[in-house]
C-alpha cells in the first residue's frame, strides 16, 4: 500500500512538472513535410487547410479552430494522425510518418539570447 502511495504522488509530481514546463499555450502552427516548412498558421484564426505534397500521392486536411489545431482527415493506411486530440500547447505535435508530416506548436517566447556572448 505505501508503495503504490509512494507511485502516486510521483507521477502527479511528474504530470504537474510537465504541465508547468509545456503547459503553456502556443501562438502559431508550423506545419512540416518532408523534413521542410511548408506554412506557419496563427493559433488565433480559424482555418482549414489541404496538405497534399505531390511525392507521397496523399493528403492530409488540418483544421485550426478555437485555438486548436487537428488533422481531420488523411488517407493514409492507419489514420494516426486523425486520432490524435487536438493540441494547442506549445512543443505539442502531430505527426503523420506515411505522408512525413509533422503539425507543431510552437510559442511566442522566445529566447532571449541564443548562445553565451562575450
């Protein structure tokens, strides 16, 4: 009993870490294929888009709604990426490996110096 007490309490430690670290929400989409940026969307408009990159003869459509994105169809085989929940959260992806599209999220923070100067 103490043990799974003692399992308890670490992952609500780790989910809270977690949260706190990549709970914030993200500003824009990027959406990737083939390993290069094909867009960058706002979080804070409402759209709906086709992705169909010409090499794989496939497609996938995303939607940006209330501050979410998702995929909400594709043709590949097993239809991950349309299972996946929505995300919002900066770091939180969406990856769609037959047609090697990546949906990420990413914040309006940003580092303020990106190396140690001298």
């Amino acid at each position: 009993m103490l043990f799974a007490t003692a399992m308890l309490i670490i992952a609500v430690v780790v989910y809270l870490f977690v949260q706190f670290i990549y709970g914030k929400e993200g500003v824009y989409v990027q959406v990737t294929v083939n390993g290069e940026v094909y867009g960058e969307y706002s979080l804070n408009q409402d759209i709906r888009m086709c992705i169909d990159d010409g090499q794989t003869d496939g497609f996938n459509v995303f939607v940006i709604k209330d501050g979410k994105v998702s995929v909400t169809e594709a043709d590949c085989p097993d239809k991950l990426c349309v299972k996946q929940r929505a995300i919002s959260k900066n770091g939180e992806s969406i990856v769609c490996l037959p047609h090697k599209l990546v949906i990420s999220v990413i914040g309006g923070e940003e580092a303020e110096y990106d190396g140690f100067t001298g």
